[in-house]
C-alpha cells in the first residue's frame, strides 16, 4: 500500500502480481487487489475481487464487509448488475 501512495495503484497491482504465486488463493491478496483496482477507477475488476476476498475469508464480519465494499462501488456503466 506505501508503494500506492508514492506510484499509484497501477505500479502496486504490477508488485501485487510479483507474490501472487506464493500467496495464491488467499483472501488478503485479493482485498489489497480490489482496494488497489478501485483506487485506479477499475470498479468492475475490483468488485469481483472484492467477492472472491469475502468468499475464500473464513471471518463472516470480514466477509461481510468485503460484500458491503463491492456493493459501494459505482454500477458498471452498461447497468449490468456485475
């Protein structure tokens, strides 16, 4: 996240996919994702990956609040429900 704050969300998505496979699978590697892709305005990628956190957590209040984040995002702008 400190690299998002210097380069942007863009340049921390590129070191997000540096440790993806030893970290596969796990639901903080796709919350960080999300957060990043809704910081670059990519609101569709991040809402997905805001679904795939909260499925793969085990905490239902973490769970819940990665839900509440991908339902806050703005509709995709074909008005599909995403």
């Amino acid at each position: 996240m400190a690299l998002a704050m210097v380069q942007g969300p863009r340049a921390s998505l590129a070191a997000v996919a540096a440790v993806e496979g030893r970290l596969a699978g796990h639901h903080r590697l796709d919350a960080v994702r999300a957060h990043l892709l809704e910081k670059a305005g990519d609101h569709e990628a991040a809402r997905a990956a805001y679904r795939r956190a909260a499925d793969h957590t085990l905490s239902t209040p973490e769970a819940r609040y990665l839900r509440l984040r991908a339902a806050r995002l703005p509709p995709p702008a074909d008005g599909s429900t995403g």
